[in-house]
C-alpha cells in the first residue's frame, strides 16, 4: 500500500472538507493517507509518503501559505526521488511555480496539473476527476514511462 501525506496550510474548516474528501477518494483507490496542517509536518513525513499533495491559502500577499516556511526550509537540499507531488490551490496564485522552485534540486516529480478551489463552490466531481489523473499520473511515473 502506498503513502500519501496531505499538507494544507491555513488551518480552515472549509478547506478541511475539501482535503477530507480528497482523502477519501485516494482511500478507495487502496492508499494509505495521513493528514497534517504545514505547521505540523516534518522531514520524516516526507520521507515516509509516496504522494505528497501541498494544499496552500493565500497569507496576506504571499502565494503560498507561511505555515509552509519551516518544512520547505528543512527540505532544503534533501533527496526525494521516487515521490510524485501535486498541488491544490485556494486562490494562491502560481502555487505550482512557486513550489517547483523551492522543490527544484529535490528530485520529486511534479503533476502538472494544480487543482483551482473555490472553496464557495466546491465541486466534487472536479477533484475526482483530479485525483483519478493524479494517480494515473503517478502509475506511470511509477512504472517508468516517463
């Protein structure tokens, strides 16, 4: 069974739906997940997940959320090859590009298809669809096809 860690940042009740549902959909699909706010994660939980999926709100100006400071700094110049991430953004703008900059010399490979939440109109049926091209994309990263 494969690890998918799931990091959001802030902590917001309305963002939680939405990462307790993408949970469940990776749990039908036979993977294990653990869920923790960027605040509570470590370089081990990285280590141990598969997936790792960034979910990130806006702080103030910047794009990604400051809960994400320290574990992105303490990711700094670890390896790690062999896991897929992806991104959800609520309203944080060029997420992706700002996460593949500070992920650059880490080796992760990267689903290139950040997943835009309204969270007033959340819509299940778009983060299935996500999640189902998500894990197709990490079978075959998986299996050496790209």
């Amino acid at each position: 069974m494969k690890n998918v860690l799931i990091l959001y940042a802030p902590q917001n009740e309305s963002f939680k739906t939405v990462y307790l549902k993408l949970e469940s959909f990776f749990s039908k699909s036979q993977y294990r997940v653990k869920i923790l706010s960027a605040k509570e994660a470590s370089i081990p939980d990285l280590s141990a997940a598969d997936i790792i999926i960034f979910g990130s709100g806006k702080n103030k100006t910047k794009a990604i959320h400051s809960d994400y400071n320290e574990i992105v700094r303490s990711a700094q110049g670890i390896n790690l090859a062999g896991r897929v991430a992806g991104f959800l953004s609520f309203n944080a703008n060029d997420i992706f590009n700002i996460f593949k900059a500070k992920f650059k010399d880490s080796d992760i490979a990267i689903f290139p298809e950040t997943l835009e939440i309204d969270v007033d109109i959340f819509d299940e049926k778009t983060l299935s669809k996500w999640t189902d091209a998500f894990i197709k994309f990490y079978k075959e990263y998986e299996n050496g096809r790209f």
